[in-house]
C-alpha cells in the first residue's frame, strides 16, 4: 500500500496503552497524519519520534476525519466522545469514529445512535492479538457499519495489521469478537488437555508441541503459546477473569439466538474453577489445573521454543 494513500484523512488517536500504543505506532511509522490524545500525555510523547503529534485536548481531534478510540471501557470511550470535554463538545466532530474497545453489543449500539444523531459515521473493529502480535504485524480486524466508512477506514486497519474482515452492518463485528474469545477458550483448554495427556503417556511438552505446530492443527494461536505450556511462563496475555466474562458473553447469545453451546459451558465451568483456585495471571494456566486433575506435578522445561513472532 502506498504511503501516499495514507496521508488522505487527517487521523485522531484516543487510547495509548498497550494495545493503543502498539497501534497509533504503526500507523505513525506508516506515515500516517495523526494526532494523539492519552489522559496521562507523557506515554503518548514516545510516538513523536514516529511523526505523530500529541494532542493537548480531546476537543483537537474533532477536525480529524477518522478517530480511533482503544480505550478500557464502554464508558470510557462515551466519556471521550461525549463528555464534558470530550471530542464533540465544542459542537465540532470528525467524519467517521473507529472503536476497536472491548464492550458490549448494547453500549456500541447506543455509542452508534447517539454519533449517528451527529452526522457520524461510526466503526465497531475489535481486534485479535496482543501488543506483541502487533509489533510482529499480525494483528486482525474485524469490522462492522457503514460500507462506505469501512472503505475509507480499511487502508488504516492494513496499515496496524495484517488483515481486516468486513462483517456487516451494526454491532456484527461485536459478534465476531465475542466468537472469536469463546473459541480461544475452548482452544486453549483443549490444547491443556492433550498437553497433559502427551507428558503423561511419557512425552516432554516442548516435542510434543514442536510436532502439533508443524502439523496441519497448528496455528498461530498454538505456537504462541508453546513456550509457555512448556515453560511455565504464565506471564499476563488475557487473564481467566476476562477469558470467563467473554465466554459469558458467548453463552448470553447464544441463548439469544437459540444456538446451543455445550462445549463452551463446560469451558465455562472449568474457567470459573481455574479463578476458584486463585489463580489470576494468565487463562494458560488451565495447564496446571488439569494437571492437577490428572494427578501430575509440571516443572518447567526450560527450552528455547519459539512463539512463532520473534
């Protein structure tokens, strides 16, 4: 994609922590026009350095055509939308607002409405990945809403990752996302569980990982967790409590829509014991829960396994 074609809308970036960070950077060091706001500013003052400008106010970014916000909560990003001093308040607004947030299907509608009632073109485009997989760029978008915003948008989303699926109109891409995070829990619980199974019938982890991730079943979620099934590392990526109130989520439509989800209600179950038993950093440390059931006692393997980004 051309550098040229980045430079057509003027952008506005709202949110930099580790996801929003990772994100406005790509799209500085693309070339991108852009202007950032973060509560506290000196963590946004890094992405000078890239071209980027630091926005002193929310109200700076309503001449912006596009505005990103990856915040914390739905009630964040209304709060720098619509607040008392958030973007619109000084009666001026961008053309098209993006939100790549984590909230509900309710909040998003509403954030929707009440942009439309301005004449605002409006985004939902969670994401999947970690600031890790963004600096690697392998980052995917989902979006949903107006075709002709997600046209103008899309060159933006290519920019911070490796792809962007386009799903609809509304809060479809909530859906996708909410999908997408019930997956990743019945994936990662399954992957504990022949993990489990592959040591005790006298494997180490790591080679029975290695052989898994150069099969047909592996894939970038299975290699980026390889080196912490096989060496405890269970530094933070999604914590069980995030991982539970997704897959609720989940569970939540599909009795909305009447599609039943047994697998995912046991996933569910066995989440809500992982959090029972304290454990609270990462949801791969099912690993040890199961272990636990399985009667084994897991140490670290100490090998250099890769993740399959660096």
């Amino acid at each position: 994609m051309a550098t040229a074609n980045l430079k057509q809308h003027k952008l506005g970036w709202i949110g930099i922590g580790r996801m929003g960070y990772a994100m406005a950077e790509r799209l500085a060091k693309s070339g991108c026009d852009i202007a950032v706001w973060n509560r506290t500013q000196s963590k946004a003052e890094p992405l000078k350095q890239y071209g980027a400008k630091v926005a002193g106010a929310l109200t700076d970014l309503a001449a912006c055509d596009i505005v990103f916000t990856m915040v914390s909560t739905g009630k964040d990003v209304k709060e720098v939308l619509f607040g008392a001093n958030g973007v619109m308040s000084k009666g001026k607004a961008p053309k098209i607002v993006v939100d790549s947030t984590s909230i509900s299907l309710e909040e998003s509608a509403e954030i929707r409405e009440k942009l439309a009632s301005h004449g605002v073109k409006f985004l939902a485009a969670p994401v999947s990945g970690n600031a890790k997989v963004i600096k690697a760029g392998k980052l995917t978008v989902v979006a949903s809403g107006p075709q002709d915003a997600f046209d103008a948008v899309a060159p933006y989303m290519q920019a911070i990752g490796q792809g962007v699926s386009y799903v609809g109109e509304g809060e479809l891409a909530r859906i996708a996302k909410i999908c997408h995070n019930v997956m990743l829990g019945v994936v990662i619980q399954n992957l504990c569980e022949i993990t489990v199974l592959a040591e005790k019938a006298g494997m180490k982890r790591h080679a029975f990982l290695d052989f898994l991730n150069k099969s047909v079943m592996g894939s970038m979620f299975t290699r980026y967790k390889a080196p912490a099934l096989s060496n405890l590392d269970f530094h933070v990526t999604f914590t069980p409590e995030l991982l539970r109130k997704d897959i609720d989520l989940g569970l939540t439509a599909g009795k909305h829509f009447g599609v039943p989800m047994p697998t995912t209600a046991i996933t569910r179950d066995l989440v809500q014991t992982l959090i029972g038993h304290g454990y609270d950093q990462d949801f791969s440390q099912l690993l040890l829960l199961q272990a636990k059931a399985s009667g084994i006692e897991l140490k670290s393997e100490n090998v250099n396994v890769s993740d399959g980004l660096s």
